[in-house]
C-alpha cells in the first residue's frame, strides 16, 4: 500500500486541538516521547478503514487495537466479529474471521495481545480460549496455532510479555492473574476498594467487586501496569508479581454503586463534571504509560454526544504524573514514536500517526 501525503494530526481531533497536536516535519521513527504534552505534533501516516469495501477494510465497531514491535497491528472488530492484520504500512495481512467455538473460532473476542514476534494472541471469554495466531506476511495469512484455557466475565485486562500472558479479573481477592497452557500460574494485585459498596447489602457487594475491580493491563519493560477500569488504583507488579509502587490517581472521580431497588446493582456516575472510566493504557516510550479515561455523565451516552477523554502521562519508575491533557483523541495503540489513533465518524477507522519533530 501506498502511502498517502502527511497531513497533521490536529485535523483528528476538535479545532481547538490544533495548537496542541500541529503538523511537523521529519520522520519521528527514532524520537522518544517527551514527557509533557506541550508541543507534541504528529505526523499522519496512514488510515486504516472506509465507509465501503472489503471485510477488513470496514469496521463495524473497533474494539481493540495491538501493534507489535515488527510494525504490524491489528485491529477487533467486535461486531463482526473478526481480526484483521496489517502490515507497518497499513496493508492487508490477514484476518480471522470463523465464528463459534471451534479451534481458530471467535465467539465474543474481547483483547488482543503480541506474544513475540509473528505470534497474536486473541483472549475469547465468550468461548474460554486464549488462541495463538500466527501471522505470515509471505502467505498472506494469519493461521492458528494452538490455545489455552481461561475462565473470567465482565470487562477484562490483557496483554502479554514474550510467552508470559495476564488477564484482569476478580478471583479470591486478586484481579491480576499470570496464565498458562494449563491455567493460572500465579495471582497478585489486591482488589481496590470499590466507592460506595458499604451501602450495599453482602450479595451485592460481592457482585461489585467482581464487576467494578478488574484493571486494564500494559505490559513494559519495567513490569505489569493495571489501571482499575472504574477506580482510581493504578499500580505495577515486576513480571512475577511483586509490586513495585501502588497510588491512586489524583483530581479523579469514581463511578459509584448503589442499589435503585435493594436487589439490583447500579453505578452512578457525575452528572456534571462526569466520572472516570478507563477506555485506554498504552506505552509513552519504553519509560512511560499513557492513561486514557472517558469522562461519562451517564451509564449510557445519549446518541451524537461528544466523547471527553482525559489523558494523563504516568512515569514507570514511580508513579508519577507528569502531565494532563484533555485534548488528546482516543489512542488504543502505541509502538515507538508510532501511536494508533481511534474515530468513530464518518465511520470506524484507525489512524496510524508517528511523532514529528
């Protein structure tokens, strides 16, 4: 595939973005991410997605989005559903597009993650399976290869380090858990406290817990990154589980539980100001992470209303947050100086941007 002219990234995002994310020249491939959002400004490569054509060229709705080292990405469709590949230039690799329950199958696909080179490892909670894909730009295909077992619902963290594969999900206490061929290697990361649960009676508090503290999962070279999807913990954990530094995030704002009737589980949300859920956490650099949050007003957004993220750059070694910004659009991807931004309209598309300098 061709690529297109560079034409700056401002153009993603509101106009009042434009000062924040300009046009810049120079290739960014060897840049490292500064460590503010100050005059930042991307570059845009390609897109991947249209408004019509081929299976893998239109999204009904994008999920999830994971680039390998190597250059390639892929994207989750979840209505479909399907995984498409492409390759660091935006082409067409393959995709995976069986439905149901047999070996290669997607039944309700939910992450994706890269465990080493050519290998995809797509987590299916509908059908139970982490399966292994193994990715082949000469054959054009992207063809399974084996898959192992693991048990959780709800929203789930994912990713993986080389062959060492975590999910997110509440178990005996834990919401982080090392998976292997024959099931859980180890579980680490206490759950965080869930804001509002002591108003609810003890079935229900059990239902919050496993609903309302499981984490979004970054895997970096210093460790585990989780980001509690509705919470304000976000923490890391060496590879073998031991944590290394635990906070919550400052100026954040909780979805609270509640119950409408004694029996049902609600959660309440900022109707002003909006509470924080996490949509997003990807790699700023081999020493950063960033943080994405939607700001929700309400448990469902009214169709056409504009989505708030808030994007917080957070400092590996400690914590540390080292700045905010709520100009940056939705990026569910990142690799280098290359990041993969997320539109919804005029339809479903992923744009592929590098930093400019």
């Amino acid at each position: 595939m061709m690529l297109p002219s560079r034409r700056p990234a401002a153009i993603l995002a509101a106009a009042s973005v434009a000062g924040l994310y300009g046009c810049g020249g120079g290739e960014g491939a060897d840049l490292a991410p500064p460590a503010t959002f100050q005059d930042v400004a991307f570059d845009t490569l390609f897109e991947v997605g249209a408004a019509e054509g081929e299976a893998w060229q239109v999204f009904g709705g994008i999920w999830d989005v994971e680039a390998a080292p190597d250059g390639h990405f892929a994207v989750l469709d979840l209505e479909a559903p399907a995984v498409h590949v492409y390759d660091e230039r935006g082409a067409h690799v393959g995709s995976v597009e069986a439905a149901g329950l047999d070996e290669g199958a997607l039944d309700r696909p939910n992450g994706l993650a890269w465990g080493g080179t050519g290998n995809l490892l797509v987590w299916d909670p509908g059908s139970s399976w982490i399966s292994r894909f193994s990715v082949d730009d000469r054959g054009g295909s992207v063809d399974f290869v084996d898959r192992a077992r693991a048990f959780a619902f709800g929203e789930t963290g994912f990713c993986a380090a080389g062959e060492r594969i975590y999910l997110s999900y509440w178990q005996d206490g834990s919401v982080v858990h090392e998976i292997g061929a024959e099931g859980t290697v180890r579980s680490f990361g206490a759950a965080p406290a869930v804001a509002g649960i002591e108003t609810l009676g003890p079935e229900l508090q059990e239902i919050a817990i496993e609903e309302l503290t499981p984490s979004g999962l970054l895997c970096t070279p210093s460790g585990v990154l989780d980001v509690s999807f509705m919470q304000s913990t976000i923490r890391l954990h060496d590879l073998d589980g031991r944590e290394l530094w635990s906070h919550p995030l400052a100026d954040f704002t909780p979805i609270v539980v509640y119950t409408p009737d004694g029996m049902g589980l609600g959660r309440a949300f900022d109707e002003n100001d909006g509470s924080h859920l996490l949509r997003s956490v990807v790699a700023w650099g081999d020493d950063m992470a960033l943080v994405q949050h939607e700001l929700r007003t309400r448990e469902v957004p009214e169709e056409g209303e504009v989505e708030v993220f808030e994007s917080r750059l957070v400092r590996l070694s400690d914590g540390a947050e080292l700045d905010r910004t709520r100009d940056l659009p939705l990026i569910l991807a990142a690799q280098g100086s290359r990041f993969y931004m997320v539109q919804k309209a005029p339809f479903p598309k992923v744009v592929v941007v590098e930093l400019a300098q």
